[in-house]
C-alpha cells in the first residue's frame, strides 16, 4: 500500500502517516519523490483497512499495491482448480463443459424431455431453475421443492449432473441435497450470509458475476465461499449492466482472460442473461469459448414459446444441437475439446 | 404493451401475434403504420410476462407502456405516503429528515458519545450498523446483537429513533425488536427472501438503490414489500457505479425528482456512500435537499481517524453541525423547513 | 411514434396531441387503453422530432417505433455491403478480413519492418497511424505528411492497402490521396464536419464506435457518411467505456451479431483498443471472429519495448502469426474464411 | 510512477525495469515488499509514457502517482482562475453566473424575444446555438452565420454576453469574432485540432464534458487549450452516460468539488443537458449550485412546445424567475451570490 501525499503536505504531515502505519502493526517507508511524497506500507497481509490512512490530513490517495484478496488467487494457488463431478464431468481441467436446460423446472414432462434433449445433443449438466428470482413479485416464482424432485428424477433417468440455485442461507441445505452444483445468482453476489452457508455446504458452487461487479468484487465473493473452507467454486460471467438498449446486459468475455490471470478458479459464461436475446446466444456462446471459458450455460427450451420465463432468450433444440458442433471446432483451435456426451444409461 | 413487427412480416406473424395475445388473456389491436404493422396488448394488468412474444417470428420489440410496478406508483396513490416514527419525526411530509452516526457500532463509549452529538446537531435519527456486510471477508464484521443492545441504549438516553441494518431474513425479527427502521442495503436491493420478510416486519424499512439498479427496479423492489403488507418503504438513492475513480460512485440525485414524479414513497439521500470522500460529502448533501430530497442519511464519526469502517467518509461533528446549518436555508429556499431537534429528555 | 399519456390526462390534452401531431404533417391515431390513452403518429418518415411532443402537459413518455436512421439500416437494403480494395481484398462478403500493423508509424525502418511481417503474417491491410489523437497535448502525435508518404512506400513494397485516421476535415484529402480507408476514431466518432466530408471523399470510411455510443448513435453517425453519397463504410467496434480497472475498455461483441441484424454494413473488431492489455488481445480477437466479425484489426509492432506508443497492446510478430491460425479455423467453423495471404510481388 | 513486479519476479526482471527507467532518463528505486517488489521512477515529468514498462515481463502494473496534467492543476497554480467578460460578468469568482437562452437561435424575433426575458429574469450571458450537432444528419443543423449575426444584435439591444458552439477548427475564428465564449461541445471534448485553434482564439473557451469523459480526461482537455496560452477555461458538466432511461444522462454533480479540488479553472452545470427533462431541470439546477458550481447554463425557450431542436428539455421563462430567486438563496446559504442582473441599456 502507498499513501501518496499532496505536494504541499508538510513534514508533519508525512510523520502522521508514519506513525499511524506503525501503530497498525505494520512499516513505513517514506519514498521522497520530484513532486510530493509517498509513504510505503511494507507487510500488508490483506487485512489493512486504508479508511484510517486516507482521512489523514494532506493525503491525496491511497494506493492499493496488494491484492485484497487471497486463496482465490493464482498466487496463492498456481494450479488450476478441477472440480469433478459423480457423472464423471470436470470443470476447470482442459474441457469445456456444457450446462444447458430451461429457465424453470415448469412440469415434469418438460424437464424430463429436456433433460433427454440436452443429454443427446451433449450437455452433461442440466441446467434449470426451482426457486426464481424475479424483478418482479407478480412473477413466476418457480415450483420449489416440487421442482428439485423433478430434477433429481431428470438426473436418475439421463445421467446429467444438476446445477440449480439457492436463494437464501436456509434454502443451502436442501438444495446441496437434491443438485450436484449450488447456484448463486447475480443479485445474491454479495449476498454474504448465502455466500458463508454456501461455503459449508459441501457441494461446488456456482458463483455468478453481480451486474455491475467489478472482477475483484467477485473474487472477493468467491473467497467468502473458500473462507468457509470450500475450495470448489466455479465462476460465471453473465453480463454487466451496459447502456445500449439492444441488449439486456453487455457480456464482458474479457473478464475471462482476467480471471484467469488472477485467479486458479474455473470460470464459464452464460450468453443467455448475458445478452437476453435468443438470436445473440449463439455467437456469443461461441465468442466465449474462443475466449477461454471453462464451459457455457445455456439457456434451452423445449418449446419457447410457452415458457414461463425467459422463453425470448432461450434457444430451440435443434439450434443448441448446431452450437455444440460449432463450440467444438472452436475448442479444438485452442487446443481444449468439449465434454464427451455421457452414455445413454443401460 | 405494443408489439411491433418487422416491416417485411407476413400477415400469418401478425395473426400468431393476435392469437398468442388472445390465449394469454388480454385483448389484440393491430395498428397498421407506413413502415410497419404494430400489436397493441389491452387490458395489461401488470402481470403480462413480454417473454412469449419477443419469441414470436418477425417481431421487432415489444414496448412496455403500462409500469411494471402498481402499489408503489403515484397512479395507485395520489398523495404522498408520510411515516411517523415513535418520537414524532415524520418522514416524507414537507420536512427534511436527518439520520446521522458512524459507519458501525464500535463500543459503548463511541456510540453514546455520536448519539449526543447528533442529537445536540440536529439529527433525530441515529444511523449505525450492527451487522456489516463487507466487501472482504477479512474486515471487521460489527458487533451483531452486542451492537443491537447498545442502540437501544443510545435511543433510551437521547431521543433518537434507530436506523440499522438486517443482512439476511432470520435477522430482520431481532432487527425490528430493537430498530425504528430496518435497513436493506445496496447489495441486498434484490434479495427478495429479505425482501419479503422485511414487508412483514411491522417496522418501516429504508431500501438502498442497487449499485447499478434503474429506478424501475428500485421501484419493483419496494414493490416487494408492499405487496406483503407493508406500506412504510423509505428509499435511499445511494450512488450508482461510475466509471471515474476520483469517487468510490456517483450520486444520482435525479433520482430524488425522477421517483417523486412516479411514486408516492419518499426518497432521501446518503452522500457519504455515494461519494466514499468525506470533501465531498458537504456538497453533495446540500444538493441533495436542493433537488428536493425528503432526508440525509450522513456518516458522521466522533473520531473518524480511528474508525474501523467507512473513516475516510465519515464527516467530523463539527462539520455535521455546519451541514446542518446549510441545509436549513436551503430547505426553506425549496418551501420545506429540515426537522426540529429534538428536546434534551429531562 | 407512440405518445403516451398520463393515466389521468384529460380529453382535452389528448385532443392537444392529434392537433400537435397533424399540425406536424402526419396523421394521429388514438388507441385507448385500460389504463391510459395513447397516441399513434402514423407516417413518420424518419425527420419527426418528438421534442415538441414530449413537452406537451399530461405526456408520460414518446416511444419511438421507427429506426432513426435510414440508409444505413437492413430495411433499406437488404443485402450485406462488400467494399473491394484495389488489392483484393474484400469487406463484408464470407472472407474475415486481416489489419494489422503498429499504433504509430514511427521510422522508415519500423514500418517497413512492420509491413514486411504483417504481409507474410497474413494481414491485407496495413494499419498505422500518421497523425494520432492523444489525450495528454505533451505525448507523441505522429510523424504526419511523412508517416503518410511512408505507408504508401509500404504499399508499394508489400501490396498491402493502408487504412490510417483522419483527425479534422482539414486532413481528409490528403488521408484520402495516399491511403485506401479512411478511419474515424473514437473519439471523432460524432464530429459531423469530419463524417461530412469523409463522405465526399470518394473512399472507404472505417468508423470507430465511440466509447460510449449506443448502437443507434453509432448506425446514425454512419449515416452522415452515407447521406453524403458515400456507401462504403465499415463500422468498428472497439470497446466502451466499463467500470472494471483491469481492462482499458469493455470489448462489446454483441454489437457485432446486433449491428449484422440491424444494417447491411460490414463491422469489424479492434480487441487492441478494446482491452488495452497485450495478453488479453488474442483471446478476444477470437472470440470477435467467433461472434462473426468481418474482420480484425490488431496492432502489431516489431519490437513493442521501444513503442512511442500503445507498446503494452501491441502483439508480438509471432503472436499475431499463431492468432491468424487460430482464427483460420474458427472462421471455418461459421462458414466462412480468413482472406487469403498476398502473393509477394515478384 | 510505480512498476509493481508480479510476486515471483526474478532479479533479473526487476533489473531489466531499472534499466528502462534509466534508459529513458529517470531515476529507478527499488522497493522491496513482503509479497512482491515495487521500482518507482523518480523524476517524472509528466511525459513519461508507461506503455514500454507495462510490456516488460513480470510486470503486474504501472500505477500512476503523479497527475498527467500540467497547467490546469491547482497545484501549478493555486489561486481560482477568474474570467472577466465585456459586460463585467466574472467567472470562477464568488459569485454564480447564469447563462440561459434558447437550445438554437431560430429567428430574430425569437432570439431578440428570448434575450430580453432572459435578461430581465437576471442572466447576464445568453447562450443559444447558430451551428448544432445533431445526432442524425436529418435533423435541423442550425442558422449558421446568419444565427452569430442575430446573436450579435441581440447582445447590442441587451448588455448580455454571448456563448455559442464551434464545430470544426475552420469555424473558431468566425465564432471568435461574433461572440464572447466559444463553447466546445460535449461530443467534441476530445476533438483535438479544434481545442488547439480554440487555444489560439483570445477567447474564453467553454468545455463540456464528454458523454463518457473521466474527469482527468477533461481537464486533459482543457490543458490542450492551456498548452495553446489560453488560461481562460471554464469547465462544463452536463451529464454523463447511464443506464436509467427516465433520464436522458447522468448529471454527476459531484464532479463540481472534485474539479474545485483538482483545478484552478471554474466550473459550471448544464442541468438541461444533464437530465434532458424539463420537469427535472429546476432540482437539478438548485442542486448544482448547493454543490458549489460557479455557474449555471440552462435551456429556456419562448415557447418551448414550438422549439426547433431541445423543447423537451426548455423551461419556460417564468419557471427560469422562479428558478434564479431560489438559487439566489442557495448560493447565500453557501457563502456565495448570484451575479447581479445587468442595468437596461439607457
């Protein structure tokens, strides 16, 4: 950390600094410069709180020159995190790995079909939701408990593993019961009290990007998850907030180039929030895995039209069954494949 | 709801649009333009999901005319929605409220202390947190139910009514026992549990605008709380993310005049978050009771060099009594007058 | 046009609006709701200003139905825009097309260097600016006149097209003598003098979005272009303005699929400017091809430590040479194909 | 500056930036830390381009210490710059200065109409458009010459000064001549032949703020006009892009005391710009002046329901009175006046 003085600060001032530093535990190293003068904080383990630093007279900034945060990243761990499932799938290894399914869990008959769907054309996760977060409250909230049984039946016919989303602490334990992966949702990013039920929930979570996150906020979220003591956390880029009308959020792909710099987390994107038009899904599906995502989750609905929620971003079958051929070519430029489809059970 | 197709769509798209309308309920108006054919939804009760019809072949948009939101809108209500806490301060009538006090409860001594010195400034409401959700999961967390105590304490010797927040929903009971008004924080806007929970609390609750949420899902979001039965919903424009680094966000105090004009909620503002910078929280204070804000919610520390959150925002008392000197001139350029102090109890 | 009214407007202000509306020289169609009333302005020819209406008493909002622009839209013509320069290359039809080259034209031996490398790379276009834009008055700004005269000694050499910016309409003929596109930045993007006259230039234009421009904004300043009688424009998309500090600009690649649907112009991508940050360049520059981008432009610099400028983006040779194979094979896995290489003039 | 090494650098990285930062004449002193090993340069300038040391291997980032610009600091100069017109109206001095008028100059009697109310209301600079950008080449463009020749005789009948933009390098010396600030718009903040020859006017320069402009960029800007002999500039903001659309911008306000801190050079608001909403001008205009602006430009018209460009956003002349007695108030609360209306003209 570097405390960065006004060019008018007087020697006083500069004392100030250095005693407040030492008296936080930590050292001080003036750096008398051309202009003005910093002051190195020299040990900083993560915890400095630069509040105190900042409100001192004739400072100009404070300058954070050490991460804040710390299993999460690359440094802290160099090699990839793989996170493996029971059906065998693994997230963060050199395949990319396909979560796809409807919105909602809306009835039996349509998630067993596209969990059938999904399972031949190639996805090994099935994607869909029990409990909806929604704008509003006159919406569809989804089927609850209801809804994970049903997804507990898709995976015992079709193999797929489940990934579905939590949406307050106590609603971790049944969910870790029923799915094989916990999500949290971009409104819950910072949801902490889910974030720290999540992190000893002993099942692998799926974190993803609040809509207007910074990268370092969402590694900070992770490592919520890996202070609890769960080192399983996949990220997910699902779009920022933007200012074009167009689309419904920006999907900002470079985040994960980002994150791979910095963090040994996997992280996969989700084009369907991510631009909330079904006709956008498909080049930008394949844009993130040009990118480098560790998987894509897609939104696909047996028939979109009467879907509950989301059916104007939600892809047709047969366009997801185009999309996994060309993610695989696409892979394969990069030197990573796409995830073998699992086997029709006996 | 206006559909509109594109300029070369077939009459059988324009018929599927009127039937899908017509199955969902509501009644179909085609209106033919020079360029294209548009579809008016009739009869739009708030609850029509747009979804399955942007999905139809060859529309363009759909165009939402009817607001999303219904009991918080001034169209429900005409007059304004005025709360009145237990020692008499009336918020969202013609006067300017003041809620006041450090980032955190820290100790006893730090928060009798800020009591009397908000109280003695003016405030007649004392801000502080209990329970803090932090950014890092290595900050300092507050004092939780400790905390809680110590504001009972603080409002028994002065007066003040309680603003403090509640971060998950099992919190908000003991956070209604012991506040006058329950907070939901900026990164809790969408966490519709707490939400939920919150509209059946008993308690009037001060909602933050989400870091990057529009007005509208400010609006939904209240609407949450409403719809369970709670009418007193005080919201709080807080800064939206920005991409300038001079400020930790901007302060979009249009806000205070855009949710005038569309609900009958009073909205008042908290420049210390919305700036992060205590120069300049003085300013923008003023500005916001200029643009018509019906309260302050201001950081205030009684040694902001030794706070343990939020120090380099924290205003010092003397500059709190200053502020409130400024604003009661500026309240009465606007014909509004700021809440008179209270009375030292006896 | 839709001009909707307040839920309480009186008969009398919507009889205001069909006056108004016909007054304007078009016609107006009442559509009552069950809520509110709206007003239909039917036969907009793309010139109407909803000023006049939007001021008028009880308006809740004006929506606009027809683009705003005209020539540059899919509407108008249907099939996609293919510029052919003199070398071969083309822009817009099935082939990805390749330009590369350093920020600057710096030396006679840097560019000709730089051309050399491109040419046997892959690229068909060299690109390398004359008279840079900067945003410190006390950087570089080019070599001028003799940065142009040495891009055409390069043409001569390497049978590559040149693409360089022109900064005022001062500029545009000589840009337009010795090179083959002209290129509006960024930061030029509304300067309507420049577009003006860039369109009486009789060459290609490449137009840069700029960093905060809708998608609309960015269409319609094409349209300047066009409306002067110049077809030939490319649009790019080079990242907009985020709020995240590890990347310099957020690479919008949804603008790519949503302007294709939009207009029959080609766009290409520029993911040097649109992240700032050497090694996040190929990754994106992937994923635009992926997304279905037109084309790339990279800077490439022989020796990027000794850059005058943009040296931290800037590939290395050997980079940009396994780029181009990469986007060899994901071109072909849409479809289409990357331009062939030059053949070296005997 | 300060090149912060990645934690496991080698010596021999951390040697290679020494021998960077010599090589480009400055002096390099190494600061080793707990985790990882800073170099800062010593002796910059200003004019150090940190692209070379980003590139070098091992690099994490190059921070920036000291600010990028010069003149327009007020650490160059300490004291507010004032600006003195003809009429004796003084900018950047104790008092708050109103600029209002039309969005164009439509006709004489509309502009010899609007200078008189404007005048009496107590504005003592009238601002209005002869050349304007418009967003779609189809809109109205403005009077041109014809508009400074009416400008001119408007500010011969009424003592008030004139502001009125200039669109491209060839047109500052004719505007230079007709008026007494020459306005540099928003889309043109970084339109850099333009800021030079407005440098070389004699004139004032009024620069807006770029839809997106940081607000180093900005005063970057204004040092262009600096760096050119010309000391008299007067910052601008109107508004920056958002995401909410009840609002044409965002009007960031707080950049008031940020540039107050930074700068030397007055700034004022533009809430017409800034909101894009009538009803939201007034708020927004008291609010400016409580945050500290030394001026305010503000959009009346006549007869705003007849506007040609901007009526949407134009008060009416009796809300403009209403607006300067409030602001007459504010500006007292804060220690400030308003500038005193002009004498009628013997």
């Amino acid at each position: 950390m570097l405390v960065v003085m006004n060019h008018d600060a007087a020697d006083e001032d500069v004392r100030r600094i250095i005693e407040t530093i030492e008296e936080m535990g930590y050292e001080a190293r003036p750096i008398p410069g051309k202009q003005r003068t910093a002051v190195g904080l020299v040990g900083n383990d993560g915890k400095v709180d630069s509040g105190r630093l900042e409100a001192l007279p004739n400072v100009q900034q404070v300058i954070h020159v050490t991460q804040p945060y710390k299993q999460v990243s690359r440094e802290w761990r160099e090699e990839a995190t793989v996170i493996t499932l029971s059906n065998g799938t693994r997230i963060g290894g050199p395949e990319v790995v396909l979560m796809a399914g409807p919105c909602s869990v809306e009835s039996e008959d349509q998630i067993m079909t596209s969990a059938r769907q999904m399972r031949d054309a190639g996805a090994t996760i099935l994607r869909a939701g029990a409990f909806k977060p929604r704008t509003s409250p006159y919406a569809f909230q989804g089927l609850g408990i209801t809804g994970l049984e049903l997804l507990v039946r898709a995976r015992e016919e079709t193999g797929l593993g489940i990934v579905t989303e939590a949406l307050e602490p106590d609603m971790v334990d049944v969910v870790a019961e029923h799915a094989d992966i916990i999500q949290i949702g971009a409104r819950n990013m910072q949801n902490y009290p889910l974030l720290r039920r999540a992190g000893r929930s002993g099942r692998p979570v799926l974190l993803k990007r609040g809509l207007a996150a910074t990268i370092d906020e969402l590694l900070l979220a992770a490592e919520y998850i890996l202070s609890e003591g769960n080192p399983d956390v996949i990220l997910c880029e699902r779009g920022v907030r933007g200012f074009d009308t167009h689309t419904r959020n920006i999907l900002d792909l470079t985040a994960i180039p980002v994150v791979h710099a910095l963090s040994h987390l996997p992280i996969i994107a989700d084009p369907s929030h991510g631009t909330g038009v079904r006709a956008k899904v498909m080049p930008m599906a394949r844009a993130a895995v040009a990118a480098g995502a560790d998987g894509l989750m897609v939104e696909v609905h047996p028939n979109p039209d009467k879907a509950l929620s989301d059916g104007a971003q939600s892809l047709y079958p047969p366009q997801f069954e185009e999309l996994v051929e060309q993610v695989r070519i696409i892979a394969d430029a990069i030197g990573r494949s796409v995830t073998r489809p699992l086997a029709v059970p006996a």
